[in-house]
C-alpha cells in the first residue's frame, strides 16, 4: 500500500467506499456527497487508482454510456493501521502510553479491554500455530 496520507478529499472518497456494500460510479459517489462536483470525483479516483488503493471494479452501462464502478482495495482498517504505524514511535514506553489513553478514552473499558485480550490471545496463537512464539 502507498503509504502516503490521504487528502482529505480523497480520505471523504474513500469513506463513501468503504461504507459501500458494492462497486460504486463516479456518480454514485457524487450523490453520497453534494458537497463535491463530478470533476473533483474523477480526478480523485483517477489519483486513487495511480496509488493502488482503490479498483476499476466493473465497466457498466450506465444510462446510455460505459461507465466505471470503483471499489476500495485498501480495507478502513488497514489505512487506520498503517496510519497508525506511521504516528506510533518505536519507543514501547510512548506505544503503551498511547494504549492507555486509548482505553481511558473508551466508554467501555471492560469491553475494549476484552477485545484487545481476546486478540491478544488469538495473536499469540497464531504465533504458536507457526513457530515464531
């Protein structure tokens, strides 16, 4: 994945993607957000397309011409991820300080507590499953 940061433009693009169930038009992503114009949405795509992170999914007939229908390749979680990466400093300290603020942040904190545990658990399984733990 181009690791580069996405503007904000293409940040809101992605998102109409992301929240999409299927292949969405240039159009498509138009009505989801009045607040941009067709020539914004293309030339958006277009800059996605050049980073690998979104796909020409299928090439439909739309009204009376072809048209493109676009998809994300990149999944919201793996951009957050990477996003993350790129923030988090390597020095454990501040990493495990980060990690307490998230959970003093979260309304929940028995709940986030426990997917973090269980996904601690299921990492460290895997790392079994494969001789690297």
């Amino acid at each position: 994945m181009n690791t580069k940061r996405l503007s904000n433009r293409e940040y809101d693009i992605m998102q109409i993607l992301w929240n999409s169930n299927k292949p969405m038009l240039a159009s498509d992503i138009l009505k989801a957000d009045a607040n941009m114009n067709i020539n914004t949405v293309q030339s958006t795509l277009r800059n996605l397309l050049s980073r690998n992170l979104v796909c020409v999914a299928n090439i439909i007939t739309s009204g009376k011409v072809l048209a493109r229908t676009y998809a994300p390749i990149v999944s919201a979680d793996d951009y957050i991820l990477s996003e993350l990466y790129d923030i988090l400093p390597s020095d454990s300290l501040r990493r495990s300080a980060f990690f307490t603020a998230f959970i003093q942040k979260c309304s929940n904190k028995e709940h986030a507590l426990d997917e973090l545990e269980q996904m601690i658990q299921e990492y460290r399984g895997g790392c079994r499953n494969v001789g690297i733990g």
